[in-house]
C-alpha cells in the first residue's frame, strides 16, 4: 500500500498517514511527502506503529538532528526513566510505577495541561516533536491541538498591525509560575532564563503567519506587565476556541507528529494512579525567531 496523507474529519489541520512501517528505514521520496504533509496539516497521526525507542529516535533523525533535551525538566539525571534522545512525558518514575501525588516531577509536568509550543523556552525553539503512545488511558488524557495559523488569519486587521513586531519572553518559570510552581533553585533559575521569541511568526515554507504563543511565555518587551499578560492570555483564548481545535484520543502505538512552529498542544486530566506511558523525541529547530540576550 502507498504512503497517503488523509485529513481525519473536516480539521483541515489534522491527518492521518498510511502506507508506512516507520520501524524500518524510510526512503527520501517518504521523508519529503511527510514533510510536505507537516507542511500543509502541521498535525500527523501514525496509527499502529508498534516502535522502540531507537526506531523511534531513528525515523526522528529524518527530520532533522534530535533537540539537546538538557535544561527542559527538573527531573535529575540519574532520575531520568528513559536514554538520551527520548522526553519521558509519561507519568511513571524510574521504577515504571506512577509518581507519587506530591512529587516535584509529577507538579512540574502538570504544567503539560497548559497550552503551550515544545520548547518555546529555548533560544532555538522546537521544529516537530512525535509522541509515540506506548500505554494509554482508558479515560482521558487526550491530547488537543491548535492551528496558530488559523488563529492568526481570524484577527482582525487592527490586532494583526498592534502584534507583528511584538517580542515576548518564554520561560519554564512562567508557565510553571502560573500553576503556583515557585520553588525554583539557584541552578533551575539560570537553567530556565527567559528567552525571546517573536509573537507572529512566518512558516519558512508555506509564507504562512501564525501566532507563537504558549503558557510559557510571560512577557512582551517593552510593555508593562499587566497589559501583556492580559494581551497573551486574549490571544490563547481566541486561539483556542473549538473551530481551531482537533482533540486527539490516543489508541496505543499512534505516533503523532506536529508542527512546534504553527500549533499549541495540551494534555487533559487522566487517572494518575494508572500508567501512562508517552515518548517523545523532538526535532531541533534551525534559527532563533528573535535576538537574544543571554543570562546574567
Ligand atoms: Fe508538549
């Protein structure tokens, strides 16, 4: 069977690929009409694709170098579940069980239910993650997304002219900040200084804008603090309302591929006393989106 691309439903942003087994090597013509689809869609599902971790980091490796995960968790190094190369988005502790309700690990990673973009948080922000479903709940935790290109092409004029040029800083603090998440050591703040990111970026393929938003941005240069998190907070809004949004129910083995650069994502509440076990790799992306200051 051919490699296909189908849209699933009437989301013009979510699709379902065929005709692949992605444990084995992929020729370029594949790579290139995956691509053309990540293009187009910006959200792939691969449904059935019973992978490891190395066939996963392998087919990753396709779409460029896999992101240097380093400063993205608070979880230590020898507390780590999974090699390097893999993000353990699961809930399991490096015993394979789930983490327990007052865990630092498991409060950090609840800040997954926020909206976000993978990695907005650094210089160089995420081109594409895949989140490989290798055990899923029986109930909830699905994972949402939504089309930032949608959202921006729904602005009015008047908006669209007051954000382009607008630069904004991303931080874990921020996000995690927002859920009451404060308790940062010395090493975790210089770990998690704000970057900057611009808030309308342009897909270098398509042409097409779309606004760069995620829970981990917590400021706009040049404006004071109220009136940015208030312009931030009516950007998510608008930008999440159901007409730009594809909720993703997991079935175990769907990898999902998406776009960092033209979508949010969310995970939703699920039972915490049952395994959920999700791997992602992430691709790295190639330029930062704005010029950067480096930490003090
Ligand atoms: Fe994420």
């Amino acid at each position: 069977m051919p490699l296909a691309i189908r849209p699933r439903q009437s989301h013009a942003f979510f699709a379902e690929v065929s005709g692949i087994d992605i444990r084995t090597p992929v020729d370029r013509e594949s790579v290139a009409a995956i691509e053309a689809g990540m293009d187009r869609y910006a959200v792939l599902v691969f449904p059935g694709q019973r992978i490891s971790d190395e066939e996963q980091m392998a087919f990753t490796r396709n779409f460029g170098a896999i992101e240097d995960a380093r400063g993205g968790n608070v979880t230590k190094a020898q507390d780590k579940r999974l090699v390097t190369g893999m993000n353990d988005v699961s809930n399991l502790g490096k015993d394979g069980r789930p983490l327990g309700r007052d865990s630092r690990q498991r409060l950090f990673n609840i800040g997954n239910m926020l909206w976000h973009s993978d990695s907005s948080f650094r210089p160089v922000p995420a081109k594409y993650s895949l989140l490989s479903a290798r055990v899923v709940n029986a109930k909830g935790g699905n994972t949402e997304f939504a089309d930032m290109r949608a959202a921006y092409d729904a602005l009015d004029a008047e908006m669209k002219r007051h954000i382009e040029d607008l630069v904004c800083e991303h931080s874990l603090m921020y996000s995690r900040g927002s859920l009451g998440f404060l308790d940062f050591s010395e090493e975790e703040k210089q770990m998690f200084w704000p970057v900057r990111q611009r808030l309308v970026r342009t897909h270098p393929v398509t042409g097409r804008k779309s606004l760069y938003l995620s829970s981990h941005a917590g400021a706009i240069l040049g404006m004071p603090m109220p009136e940015a998190r208030i312009l931030l907070r009516d950007l998510t809004e608008h930008a999440t309302q159901p007409q730009f949004v594809h909720v993703h129910a997991w079935a175990p083995y769907d990898l999902v591929m998406w776009d960092n650069r033209q979508t949010m994502h969310r995970v939703r509440r699920y039972d915490e006393s049952q395994p959920r076990d999700m791997r992602r790799t992430t691709v790295a992306g190639d330029a930062p989106t704005a010029v950067q200051v480096s930490a003090p």
